[in-house]
C-alpha cells in the first residue's frame, strides 16, 4: 500500500509517524505548494520523492492512494480530481463540506471499484468497538454527552484579526468540523443517524463557530456533543443506562480507556496495545484493500455520509454557512 501526502501540517507527521509502524504500508511521495515544505516534509521521513504539482503526483504510477490534509475546503475538489486519476483516497475529517461533495465521491468510488476511506480515528479503536459491546449492560439508554473542547493556539491570532483556515467560512473551518465532528462520529457509530438535530453556537463576527453544542435526538434518549476552540475542559464521553454508564475517558479521537458503572461497582477497560492514535485507523484501511474488502469499505461509506449529512443539519441549523454551500446554489 503505497500512499502519497498532501499537505505539510502536524496532522499529516502524525499520519506519517502511524503509518511507519505498519506492516507493508510505506510513503512513497509527498506534496505542497511550496518546494522548501515539501522538500523538508520528505527529508524528516526519508520519503524519496516530492511534488509541488498536484497533476504530477496523480501521474506517479508508484502510488497507490492519496492521503489528503489541506484544508477542509479543498478535500472534495482533490480527491475527486485522484479518484478520476484511477488513485484510492484517504482523506482528513471533515470528509467534505456539503452532503452532496461526498454523496458524488462515494458514488464515483463504487462506479470505478476504488477505495475511499475517511481518516477519522475514532470509530477504528479497539477500546470503541468494545464500548459498543457493553452497551446493552447499562439498560435503556436516556442521555449521552460528549465533550471535545481545546482552546486553539489560534484562537488569540483570530481574535486579533488574524483569520486562519480554522476560522474561515470560507475554508469550511469552525469548532463543529474541526472538533467536536469526532463526537458525531462517536455517536452515529454506536446510535445511528439522529431523529433530530439542533445546533446552538457561539458565533464569531465572519459568522464562524468558534465553540458549540450539537443535540441529537433518538427515539428514547437525547445526545449532546460539545465542541469548543475558543476555550477548554476535560473532554470526555458519558453513555447514560437505567442499570449503569459507560464513561470514555479523555476525547473520543482517542478512547485512551473507558469505564462501566454498574450496581456500585465500576470497572476500568483498555484494550489499546499501541499508543500512536493513527495506527488503529491506518491497519484497518490496509487490511480492506489488502483483502479488496469493498463490503467494508462500503459500509464507512454509509457511516460517513449520515455523518457529514448531520454536521450540514447542524450547522445551518445555527446559520452557519460556508463558502461550499454558496458554489452549490
């Protein structure tokens, strides 16, 4: 499984540092726009080649997929643009920007066979798969509450009127899609796609969300994901039960170990072996094309659209609208 990079930032190292601890997995070339970060992105990890064309990296036959990390805006356009190049897809969270972006792409995947896969690390751990199954131990399930918030080091630039991709409409940016994204796929992962969705959020002057809360209502139970940038807490996840809870310590992109209340008694749970967040995520998508596994494949398909078609509900649902949006009107 030969991967070429798109983008220099820290999410693309992690990417990297992950996929180095993964049997028959390699990095064969990097991009950016600028020689001296893509030059010093392939020197840190020994990659051989590097691009600053988009085109000639599509072109390197010793490519098999395209991981993308740019900016949130640019996921659709660049990895529709691989997939009509006949090259697999791996691309950052959010997946897209509209539900139509990655209705067009998953269609595209299935009409040419390719694989297209989104990078969300949640719902890939060990320690989420095993939450799943400890679920029907707590009884009827009636609140759930997730809370991913970390106060941005970009945040005091914004303020001083420095916008940054994170912060702009029209780079898709906002605590919702940068952040609090992962509570939705923890939430959809183990409920489902909502009956309901509301979204109440602190809005910047550009009309961005810097910090929010997301509800989700189910048939029997209500579920709030919390994001935030623009201040912070302990982040966590709490699955309410009329017999007990479940408690997933630390953010949901990380599932460090999780918890079960139950009759007085709790107990502890870890199942992860490996510390590095990415090599849940990166072995998964290395067995299903390993294995040409495109029921697997498929069906994150499935989990990702009910996702980014929630996000969309949510956000223009606090009137929040992004430059994507208006391009499709």
């Amino acid at each position: 499984m030969r991967i070429g990079t798109v983008g220099t930032g820290a999410i693309v190292e992690d990417f990297l540092t992950g996929m180095e601890q993964v049997d028959n997995v390699e990095c064969t070339a990097v991009f950016s726009r600028r020689e001296e970060t893509a030059r010093a992105l392939a020197d840190k990890f020994n990659v051989k080649r590097y691009y600053t064309d988009y085109d000639e990296l599509l072109s390197d036959g010793d490519i098999d997929f395209i991981y993308i990390a740019s900016p949130n805006s640019l996921h659709f356009k660049q990895a529709l643009k691989a997939l009509q190049k006949g090259k697999h897809v791996i691309c950052e969270k959010p997946f897209t920007s509209t539900v139509q972006e990655v209705k067009t792409l998953t269609d595209l995947a299935r009409e040419k066979e390719l694989f297209l896969f989104e990078a969300v690390t949640t719902i890939h751990f060990p320690n989420y798969k095993k939450v799943k199954e400890h679920i029907g131990a707590i009884g009827d399930l009636k609140l759930v509450q997730c809370n991913y918030s970390q106060y941005s080091s970009r945040y005091d630039k914004f303020l001083l009127g420095e916008v940054t991709n994170i912060f702009s409409p029209e780079f898709s940016g906002g605590a919702l899609t940068d952040i609090n994204i992962y509570n939705l796929h923890f939430a959809i992962g183990l409920f489902g796609r909502p009956k309901e969705v509301k979204y109440s959020a602190n809005l910047a002057g550009n009309g961005i969300d810097t910090s929010g809360i997301a509800l989700l209502k189910y048939d029997d139970f209500i579920c709030e994901c919390t994001g935030a940038k623009d201040s912070n807490s302990p982040s966590f996840a709490i699955i309410q039960g009329t017999k007990g809870y479940i408690r997933v310590n630390g953010p949901v992109n990380s599932c460090t170990s999780f918890e079960v209340g139950r009759g007085g008694s709790v107990e502890t749970y870890n199942y992860h072996t490996n510390s590095d967040r990415f090599v849940y995520e990166i072995k998964e998508f290395a067995d299903i094309y390993e294995n040409r596994d495109y029921k697997r494949c498929y069906g994150l398909f499935d989990h990702s659209v009910a996702v980014i078609e929630t996000a969309v509900k949510a956000r223009k649902d606090a009137g929040v609208v992004f430059a994507a949006d208006k391009a499709q009107t």
